[in-house]
C-alpha cells in the first residue's frame, strides 16, 4: 500500500516532526502559562518587624503586616495580579464563636487596608471561613461535635463584610457551608459593596494536604475531629459540579477547585460544563512535597513546578493560587520558552 492510502497516518504522518525545534514546539503549543494567571497566597503575623519561617513550608514565611507590605510591593513589580492573605490570629483573640472574625480592626482587615494603601494595584482575595479565628480550629460554629450551618451563615456574612468595608476586592468564602454565597452576596450589595467579587471555594475537598497550612496559621495542633462533615469527599467529582452549580446560581463570580493536582479531572469537567473562570489551589501540602523531594535532590523543583503550573493550565485553569508565585513569576521573566 502507499502512503498514500493512510491518509493521517505514519509514515505520511510523524508527531515528532513539530517537536523538532523550541520555534515548533512554541507555535504548536495549546496552552499556556503566563504570569498573568498566578496568585500568591500569604500569611500574616501580629505584631512588627516580625518574619517567621514556616517549618512544613520551606521557602515560606510568615509577615507582620510592615513587612507584608513589601513582599506585595515584589509581588506586583514582578506582576503578579492578585494575593490572597492568611491571618495567623492571636491565640488569646480565638474563641469558640470566632468572633474575632468579625472585628473590624482584626489582624486581617489591618494587613487589607495596609495593602490597599501601599499597593494599590494588586488584588486582595481574602478567605470567609472561621478557622484562623475559633478555639476548635473547625470553619463553622459548633455544638458538640455538630457544625452549625445557618447560624455559621451570619458570622460569616458580618466577616464578609467587614473585610469589604476595609477593601478587600475578592471575597472567598473557603468555609463549604450550605447558602452561604447567596448569604454573602445578598448582604454585600446591601452594603453597596456591588463591585465586589465572589470567588467561591466551591469544590473543597477534605484534604490531607492542607496539613502545613494549618501549621502555618496556628489552626492545625487545635483541631477537633475532622472537616467531613462539610468538606467534599474525595471520591466525588458529580457532586462538585453541584457544589459549583449552586454556587453560581447564587451568584458566585468565580470558582475553585482544591486541592489543585490532585483534582485536575474535577477542574476540566468544572471548565467544560460551566465555562466560567475556574481557579485551582495548589495547596500547602502539594507545595511542601515538591519542595521536600527537591531539597533531597530527588526532583528539580524549579521544573515539576513549572509542569504543575502548566498542567493546570491545559486542565482548563484561569487562575492558580500557588505559594510558588513568585518563583515561577521570576522564571516566566527569565524565559523565552522553548
Ligand atoms: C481555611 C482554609 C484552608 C486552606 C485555605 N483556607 C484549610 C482548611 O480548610 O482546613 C488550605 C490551604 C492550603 O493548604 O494551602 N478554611
């Protein structure tokens, strides 16, 4: 038979021939990376002049809100386009009703306003849930081992606005109670707050990577039990799609997927079906392993990184939250591609 007879088929056909050169392997390329798409989550720390490293997070510290303000300053001249912004709270300010969380002067809302001020051309995305703020370290109010939904509901509409009120341009409720986006949405444009956007954690999962996190804002050694009571399983993908559909129905603007790698079938079906900017958390734990295998010299971190970053891309991801931001903002400068 001739060639000619398997039309799209070898030998007439050879993949390999566009992965000859880096020119071919950049105009053949479905998708890609930009620093346009990262996000930099960080953590805050009371008090002045105060840098802590994260032990489970190596490569990442904790900031008093002075020095917050400089590692933001970097972040945007490097241009990345938002922050999200982590209290660790006072251990004396958690009580069992988090009600911290709702106090306009709260270490977050003086990290948002500090921010605002100083740089004011990055975004500020800051997180609804209860857990830098209760005793128990659990996202909701409890009675007895029970998460209270609507009564969390409230809370966290008074914490959505409070945070608003000093700034905060995306609000991301990362508790996974019931209603809560309509809640939330409702009382902000109450307020005026109608530019605000509403970035839903809205496919959560009851993750084991999110361990250094917890560490890292002092909410991991006082945790009661677990989070499945309200976070998602991790053996669902249909039931995300409820979750995502909900949500934008009650008005989410932008949705979630996290953990990030792990879930990269949920984040492609989330894409597919709604078409709406999904977002992927490459969560504290993610982070930590590559670091971990990489300061053994069993990975190169700067290059699983970079695959990470671009898997999420080709899943379907508008934007990463991903404590390697500033890394991979330094290497995307650095870099013609190839
Ligand atoms: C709090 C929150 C968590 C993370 C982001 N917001 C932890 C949790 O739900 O227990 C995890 C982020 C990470 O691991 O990097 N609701």
């Amino acid at each position: 038979m001739s060639p000619a007879a398997f039309p799209g088929r070898f030998p007439t056909t050879r993949l390999r021939r566009l992965r000859q050169a880096p020119w071919l392997r950049r105009l053949a390329a479905e998708t890609a990376l930009t620093v346009d798409q990262l996000i930099w989550p960080c953590f805050i720390l009371p008090g002045e002049k105060a840098r802590e490293p994260v032990a489970s997070m190596p490569g990442v510290a904790r900031y008093s809100v002075d020095l917050l303000v400089d590692q933001v300053r970097e972040a945007a001249d490097l241009g990345i386009p938002a922050v999200a912004l982590f209290p660790a709270t006072e251990a004396d300010r958690r009580t069992p009703d988090g009600r911290e969380a709702t106090n306009p002067d709260n270490l977050m809302c003086r990290a948002i306003r500090a921010v605002k001020a100083a740089v004011p051309e990055i975004g500020i995305i800051g997180d609804v849930a209860l857990d830098p703020y209760t005793t128990h370290g659990h996202d909701g109010l409890m009675d007895g081992d029970t998460i209270l939904n609507d009564e969390t509901l409230k809370v966290l509409v008074r914490q959505a606005l409070v945070m608003a009120e000093a700034g905060l341009d995306v609000v991301a409720p990362s508790d996974m109670m019931d209603g809560r986006i309509g809640a939330i949405r409702t009382a902000l444009d109450g307020a005026g707050h109608r530019g605000v956007v509403l970035l839903s954690y809205a496919a959560k999962y009851a993750s084991a990577y999110y361990g250094p996190f917890r560490d890292a804002v002092g909410s991991g050694a006082r945790l009661k039990g677990d989070k499945r009571t309200y976070q998602m399983n991790p053996a669902n993908s249909d039931e995300a799609l409820r979750e995502i559909e909900l949500d934008l129905a009650e008005g989410a603007d932008m949705v979630m997927v996290k953990p990030g790698l792990p879930y990269l079938d949920v984040i492609r079906r989330a894409r597919e079906t709604f078409g709406v900017p999904v977002l992927a958390y490459q969560v504290s734990g993610e982070y930590a392993a590559l670091r971990a295998a990489s300061d053994n010299g069993w990975l190169s971190y700067d290059a699983v990184m970079m695959e990470t970053l671009s898997a999420f891309r080709r899943a379907g991801c508008s934007g990463i939250l991903t404590y390697a931001a500033k890394d991979a903002a330094r290497i995307l400068a650095g870099s013609s591609s190839g």
